[in-house]
C-alpha cells in the first residue's frame, strides 16, 4: 500500500496519467519491488463516508486482482467525480479497463 505524504506527491509529480470519466490513474515505475497502490477519493467528489469507503473497497479488490501484474509499478487511483445518483459499480468499473491500458502501455512507462 503506497502510505505517506511524500510517496503520494512522487508518484503524483512523475506518474503518467490515465484519465477516464470518475477515475484518474496516476502510474510510475515503482520505487521498490512489488509495486504499490494508493487511493485518493475526496469529499467533493462523494460527500458520505460510507460511499468514500464503498469504492475503496471495490478498488482494493480490483488492483488484489491484478497484483502480479503491477509489481512493477506505483499506482493511485483517484476519484474525480461520481455519477449523480451515486453507481458504484460504474465507478469502480471504470478501474480494470484504466489498468489494461497501463499494462498496455508498459514499455513506454518504463522507458520514460
């Protein structure tokens, strides 16, 4: 699990982005082996805990997914906005296709 203020803003100020409509994934070469994940969902974005705590969960599930393929990497996902009236199913949805065009894209991470 990416922790920290300092790991957030490396990854944030050197990671390629991937944007989609509710989520931004923001991806570097990891720091150290395996990889780390990190969760940025403000409350602007959804305003009750448990809805923040809802898609937290979804997303956790979904990176325990595909582990073995992002041991190379740091990611955050961030949540930009959620659909009105809140489908968190569209949200966390919206993460496997952002992490297929990461692991798509790898050599021209990690040659960045």
């Amino acid at each position: 699990m990416l922790t920290g203020q300092g790991a957030f803003d490396t990854v944030f100020r050197g990671g390629r982005r991937i944007e989609g409509r509710y989520l931004q994934l923001v991806a570097m070469p990891a720091a150290r082996v395996p990889g780390r994940a990190g969760y940025v969902i403000g409350k602007k974005a959804l305003p009750r805990a448990v809805d923040r705590n809802r898609i937290r969960r979804q997303l956790r599930e979904i990176v325990r997914a595909h582990r073995a393929l992002m041991q190379a990497f740091d990611v955050i996902l961030r949540v930009k906005a959620a659909p009105k009236p809140l489908d968190c199913n569209a949200v966390s949805g919206e993460a496997p296709r952002l992490l297929a065009t990461l692991f798509a894209s790898v050599p021209a991470i990690t040659s960045a």
